[in-house]
C-alpha cells in the first residue's frame, strides 16, 4: 500500500461590518471528487467543501486583502455568529506505472485546524491522506522484460549483411584481390606474348633476338 500525505490551507478575510473574529466554532472540510483516467494517469478532480461557523467581536482590520487571502462577501448572520461555505479546488494525478492495475486510490481530509491571524482574517488548515495499490510484482517483472526484449532485439538481416561486408573490405582483402586481378591480367594475355619463368640465381639472361 502506497500513501502520500500533504497539506492545504486556506485565508479568509471577512467584511469590516461583521467585526473581527473571535473564535471558529465550528469548522469542516469534506473532499468531493471524481476519477479520471488518461493514458499516462489516474486524475483525481473535484473541491474540499468548507463549511463553516465563525464568532465575531467589534474591532477594526488592520490591512486590506491581498492575493493570498480569500474575501467572504455573503454570510449567514445569527447574532454574533456567522456561516460561510467555500469551495477549495481540488486536482491530483497519480502515473499509472505507480499504481496496480483496476485498483482505485483512496482519499480523506485530517487533522483540521483553524486559527486567527494579526489580520482579523482566519486560517484553515487541513492535511490530506491519500492511499492506492503500488504495482505488483508481476508487473514489476513484466516491465523489465519488456525492457530487456527492446534492448536485446536483434539485428535486420539487411543491416547485418551491410555490416559484414564493411567488415570484410580490409586492406589485406583489397591487396589479395588486386593479386588476383593482375594473375587474371597474365593468364588472359595472347598467344603472341612468351610467358617466361626464371630460375633465381640467374643474373640476366639474353634472348636470341638479343644474340642476333
């Protein structure tokens, strides 16, 4: 079993006229999904669903919103309490060589936490947990068979044959078949030309056209 853990937080900012918060009475955050499967991956697409109850106080803000910091325009005033909803996008991706075949991945929010910043906004922070099959052994084997199979693929008979034949063309194979060209030069030669051999220890030797 593989697991991955991280974690999320979110900043929310409130309007002047509410205050500033006091205290978060009540907070929750619930992952709402769907799987996707590509060909490379398996996506996980969907929101962590916020709901929340917060108590406020009279105070002022201290800045204005920055990016960072989410504005809750719109929430549901009972007395000093205030309900707001908000949704988190959600988006991750696992590569399919990393998990079994047909098995799906698992995910759940802990570890909730909420607190106040020094600037009238809240803070909540979650963590993820996300569990899924790893790839079985047989799997495992068939990859790096299938590497082996790629690695070790023979040469076309076509390349091999090119291949020998450069090999083949060396110098001595070059010399050989010029010796061979010139001894088929002297067999060819006609009638009219004397073919004549000499004893090694002849120094010269005079022909009767010579003597005349």
């Amino acid at each position: 079993m593989e697991v991955k853990n991280w974690d999320v937080k979110e900043q929310f900012l409130f309007p002047a006229s509410f205050g500033v918060p006091k205290e978060v009475r009540t907070v929750a955050v619930t992952p709402q999904f769907e799987q996707k499967e590509t060909e490379e991956a398996i996506q996980i697409i969907g929101i962590y669903h916020i709901t929340c109850h917060v108590e406020f106080e009279e105070g002022e803000h201290a800045h204005h919103a920055t990016s960072e910091v989410t504005q809750i325009e719109d929430l549901d005033v009972q007395g000093e309490v205030g309900y707001f909803e908000y949704a988190v996008p959600m988006s991750i991706e696992i590569a399919k060589d990393k998990i079994r075949s047909g098995s799906s991945p698992t995910l759940n929010v802990q570890h909730v936490k909420t607190r106040k910043t020094e600037h009238a906004a809240i803070e909540i922070a979650w963590s993820v947990h996300c569990e899924f099959e790893g790839p079985n052994q047989e799997e495992i084997e068939l990859e790096i068979e299938i590497e082996k199979k790629i690695e070790l693929e023979p040469i076309s008979e076509e390349k091999e044959t090119k291949e020998t034949k450069e090999t083949k063309e060396t110098p001595e194979n070059e010399q050989a078949k010029r010796e061979e060209s010139e001894l088929q030069f002297i067999l060819d030669l006609d009638d009219g030309y004397s073919k004549l051999s000499f004893p090694s220890n002849y120094v010269s030797v005079k022909t009767k056209t010579e003597e005349e």
